[in-house]
C-alpha cells in the first residue's frame, strides 16, 4: 500500500510526513526511526505528541488504524519462531495514512538469567513453599526447574515507584507461569509444580516506547500456600494482577490423584500436605513501588476450571471462563466496588434458540449462594470431600441423590445437610449442576470486554461433547475448532428465585460471532486440520477499546502454528497479526492502548515444539530450528508486538 510519508529530511535530519494535497508540512515531526527499526519501539511511535512529537497545537493525531494481516504460508525457519509480516494503515487527523510495519520484540525467555538487585534470578523458575529452587535431577546433571509455559501478563503503571537503574519511565510486568511440559528425562511435569508469578521491572524509553527488563523475582506465594495451574489473567479496574487456578483438583478423589501429590511433595516436601480446597481459587497481586508484591486469594468466586476472570465497569461484576466438559458459565457480583473479598455466585441457565454455527441462546441466572472469603477459606483449612458430598458412581436407587455430569461422567451425588455453603464454594461444579445451571460447555477460555457496546465475548476452544450431544439444555453442532460467542449485557435482570441481580452488566443473550467460528476440514498440505484462514480453537481474548478491535490468541491442536489474530468489531474485518512457535500455543495475551503515550500488545508463547499429529509434514525441517531457538524446548519467550500508534 502506498505510504503518505516522505523521505525528505527536515533540518532537523528527521523523515516528514506528507499529507495529501499539501507539501512539507510543519505540523509534526515522525520520531527518528519511525520507518526503520522497528522492532526497537513502542506501539505508540508514530502517534501522539506525548510521545516525544512536536508541538501538541500543531500535531496531527492519529484517528485509526485497520490491521494488514500475513498469509499463512511459512517457511521453516519463520515456523520456529515468532514471525510477523503484518502491519498496520494508520489514519491521521488531516486524512493522511501510513503502513507501518508490525515487529515482534522479546524483553526475556525463560531460563534466562536476569537481575534481581545485585542478586542473579532464572527467569520462571519454580520455588517451594519456603522459597528455595526445586531442582530437575532427571538427567545426567542436576539444575533448577524453569517453566517453558508462560501465560498471563499485566502491565502496570504507578505513580511513585522506587526502582533504582532506570532511566525512562518505570512499568512493572506481572507475568504468570502455568506449568512445566517435560522434566530432563522427558516425562509429562503437567500439575506437579507450584506455579510461580514474576514482577519485571521495565525501563520505558520515553522518547520510543521500547521496553527492557531491569529487575526481575518471584512473588512469595506462602501466605496463599502456593499456587495452582495459573493460566490467564487479566487487569483489575483498580490495576492489580488478577490470576486464575485452572483445573481445581477434585478434592472428592484426591486420593488416587497421583500428579496432585506430586504437586504436594515438590511444594511442600509431602505427598499430603497440600489440600486440594485450597486450590482453584483468585489469587490477586498487588504490585509495590519499588517493584515487589503482595498476594491474596480469594474463596468466594467458585472453585471451577478457571481460565480467568474480567471484571466489569461497575467494579463489582466479574464474568469467568471455565475450562473442561461440563463446565458453566459463572458470574460473581462483589458486596463493595474493587473488593472480591465477599460477594455472590451465579451460574447460567442456557435456554437454546438456534443450534446453527455454534448456537445462540437466551440466559437466566441461578444463585449459588454469597459468602466471604475468610469464612470459605476456613472451610476449605478444615472439611474433606466427604463432608460435603457423597458421590456414587452408580445409581444408588436413592431418590435423596441427584444425576449429574461431571467431568465427561455421569455422577451421583447428595450434598450433606446443612453444607450447602460449602458446597456452593468449594464443590462448585456439582452442586451447579444439582442447582440447575447449564453445565455442559467445553473448553470456556478467554473472556473481554468491550464496553461501549456492552458485550462481553467468550471463547469456546472446542465445541464437542456435552455440548454437541443431544442429552441436556445444550445442543449444538460439533465444530471441533471451536468459536468465539458475544454475549448481551443487560440491567434490571432477576435470579430464578426472582430477587434483582444487583448488576447492570448481566450476560442475556449469548451468540456466536459468524466471523470467529472455526472451520474444520480434511488435512492440508502442511497438516492444518482447520481452515487456516480462520481461527480454529481460540483461547486467550483481549478487546481494544480504542481501536476497536478483538484480539483472539490460539490454544490449537488444528493449526500447525498457532496465530495471534485482530478482528474490528465494526468493518468485521478479520487479519492475522502473529505466528508463534510450531506446537507452541499463543497466551499472554493482554491490550494497553495508551501507557505514558505508547500502546502495546503483550503477547508470550507456551511450549515451543509440543509435536502432535497434524507436525508430520513440517516436523523434520522445523525441530532443529525450535531446539536451537529455544534452548531444545525448555524456554519460551515474554514479549509485545509493536509498531500501532496510541490513540
């Protein structure tokens, strides 16, 4: 496309933009680099005064930007590694454009080492209860355990931080680590480590955006007794780090639950020391000015599969992802504004009115219960599943117990009397199921926001099972690639029991979005089991309030690489932005659309060459590039696009 800048130099040696109609115009001045080097700025380069421009009477802003996306084809060498061609058309204020190029910049991988003060730390290493290294002693050597899967990132500004050596202006990225995939011996490390978050203190460079890693530790995560499978994450409204917990250990058959008790054994130094209630919870991460943080976990929002949370514009409602078959869509709505300490759960009642493309349905809502944290975390430091629930694997010929399906399995269960706070809380799948929530989705991941037109979107990685089977209220079309849903937020709404839902972001109406439905097909080529065109099996979601635009990052097992993709809610417009590691799954994913005058789009990487049967084709070329690029498959990299203008 056509660019409207000219390479004729000012005095002050600076390239000049040229508008239509007009020459040498003196309105602004392109910031030195800005058509070169890209990879060495900040989304907010070629945008507003505050970025280092010109004058801000004469300036001329930017007003938009459309997304030029990159064909799937790929080399060998691009599939290993994190590849753009795209860029981006941006629109100025006098009806001048520019296309700017899209790079791709890491700030670390992890396992490299980085500085924390005078002390040096491995970047997402994994640490005990008391904060000592757990060690990999699989191999023919001995060294620490570092994660290979880093998922959910906030950036964080604050007003008065104390950090010592940086020289721009100081953010602090808080990033989550979700697992180790193989030991040195190559054996699954799935769930048996206690995940760590890290605080990166980064220099901005005020004049380009561009971001270095200064400082680096592990949050101590003791007062919360470690942590569990931290996934995605998202910003709270109030600017803490909200984490997630997914796949809550089913306390009911922990005892033959042997990654569990690994889990317990690395983290505590027992195979029973760790309780199983004590995890799928929110922890939250306040972020200090001079770069350290405090960790709470919160009891009240259900013990589910939790993908993540976002929370709403009133600062009270939270919607939540749920991961796994027979899950449900859950709400919680905080007692006070930037305070999940207490508050009530819901589940949501599907009632289905089209089983077309994924499926659009109405929603009511059932109340589970309302509680404080402190009273369910008591609970969780003293019950067992057993006093609780009784679950029966067969059908008991009691009418007292209730048919459920949990977990891709068909359960009986009875809740004991008097417990049904516990129950709500702590055994939250079931006893939704007993309640009469629609608990039949598969694979419920990311969740976002977009706030002007009050909806809120929800991405199902795979549409299978239970909700493509025809028992339940659930019955749609199988598409193994999966969909991204809109859902209607409303006011005024009432539970089943009639009382006012005290919310006025309250999901009605759920639907999938035509556009971000994924289409499955025979093998390609290359091995793409899904239309590579569009998005198949999405997972992490952001949605830019500025540029209007829904980001859908890929967790799939149908596309040979996994792919960042940008779709304009208004032109529906659809671009794919970024390509990941073959095998690798795109997470991290978070939109900052204006910090300090630059925007930036955090985007990470999980689990480089995790081979499976659609690499056949490509996997003979790509391995070595990915073991030579990722330290043979042990790290992944933390890192942001750049090249977009803050708006």
């Amino acid at each position: 496309m056509k660019s409207n800048f000219s390479l004729t130099n000012t005095a002050s040696g600076k390239p000049e933009r040229i508008a239509p109609g007009a020459t040498h115009l003196q309105r602004r001045q392109v910031l030195k680099g800005a058509l070169g080097g890209v990879a060495t700025l900040g989304l907010g380069s070629l945008g507003l005064s505050a970025c280092g421009g010109s004058d801000a009477a004469t300036a001329v802003a930017p007003t938009g930007v459309e997304f030029i996306g990159m064909p799937a084809t790929m080399t060998d060498v691009q599939r290993a590694t994190t590849f753009t061609s795209a860029s981006v058309k941006i629109s100025y204020s006098d009806a001048g454009t520019k296309t700017q190029a899209l790079a791709y910049n890491t700030l670390f991988k992890t396992g490299d080492t980085l500085k924390n003060g005078s002390a040096s730390v491995i970047a997402g290493a994994f640490y005990d209860i008391n904060g000592n290294p757990i060690m990999d002693t699989s191999g023919t050597t001995s060294e620490p355990f570092y994660s290979d899967c880093p998922d959910g990132n906030s950036l964080i500004s604050l007003s008065n931080p104390t950090v010592a050596g940086v020289t721009g202006n100081t953010l602090f990225l808080v990033t989550q680590y979700e697992y180790k995939t193989l030991n040195n011996a190559g054996v699954s490390m799935y769930g048996t480590l206690p995940s760590p978050i890290s605080i990166t203190t980064l220099d901005q460079d005020k004049t380009t955006g561009a971001l270095k890693a200064v400082k680096h530790f592990n949050v101590d995560t003791k007062p919360v007794n470690g942590l569990w499978i931290t996934c995605a994450s998202s910003l709270s409204p109030w600017n803490t780090h909200l984490s997630s917990e997914e796949y809550e250990p089913d306390a009911v058959n922990i005892a033959g639950n042997t990654m569990f008790q690994a889990f317990s054994q690395n983290l505590f130094g027992s195979t029973t020391a760790a309780k199983p209630y004590h995890y799928g919870h929110v922890p939250e991460v306040t972020v200090k000015p001079d770069g350290t943080a405090t960790i709470v976990k919160h009891y009240c929002l259900g013990r589910i599969a939790r993908e993540l949370v976002e929370v709403c514009p009133d600062n009270k409602t939270v919607l939540m992802g749920d991961d796994g078959t027979n899950t449900g869509l859950f709400m919680f709505i905080a007692d006070k504004e930037k305070d999940l300490s207490s508050g009530s759960l819901y589940v949501a009642k599907w009632t289905q009115t089209s089983a077309v493309a994924g499926g659009t349905a109405t929603l009511s809502w059932i109340k589970l219960g309302s509680a404080t944290s402190a009273e369910i975390k008591a609970l969780a430091d003293t019950l067992s599943a057993s006093d609780i629930v009784t679950v029966s694997k067969t059908d008991p010929l009691d009418a007292s117990f209730s048919k459920i399906a949990f977990n891709g399995k068909t359960e009986w269960v009875k809740f004991a009397a008097g417990k049904e706070k516990a129950a709500a809380f702590l055994e939250s799948h079931r006893y939704a199921a007993v309640m009469g929530g629609s608990m039949e989705f598969t694979k419920m991941e990311g969740v976002t926001l977009n706030r002007k037109d009050k909806v809120a979107y929800v991405a199902v990685s795979y549409i299978q099972k239970s909700m493509s089977d025809t028992a339940g209220d659930i019955q749609v079309g199988a598409i193994s690639a999966g969909a991204t849903y809109e859902l209607k937020l409303s006011t005024g709404q009432k539970d089943k029991a009639g009382t006012t839902i005290g919310s006025d972001w309250v999901p009605t109406v759920m639907a999938a979005i035509p556009a971000l439905v994924g289409e499955d097909q025979a093998a390609d080529a290359v091995g793409n089991s899904a239309n590579v065109d569009k998005i198949a099996n999405a997972d992490n979601l952001k949605f830019s309030e500025k540029l209007r635009t829904l980001f859908i990052g890929e967790d799939s097992g149908q596309h040979v690489n996994n792919f960042l993709w940008a779709y304009n809610v208004d032109s529906k417009k659809l671009s794919r932005i970024l390509s990941v590691p073959a095998g690798g799954e795109a997470t991290g994913l978070e939109m900052v659309d204006n910090l300090n005058g630059f925007s930036y789009i955090m985007s990470n990487f999980q689990h480089p060459g995790d081979w499976g049967s659609i690499h056949s084709v490509i996997k003979a070329g790509v391995d070595p590039l990915i073991n030579a690029n990722w330290n043979n498959k042990k790290s992944a990299a933390i890192g942001y696009l750049s090249g977009l203008p803050a708006l």
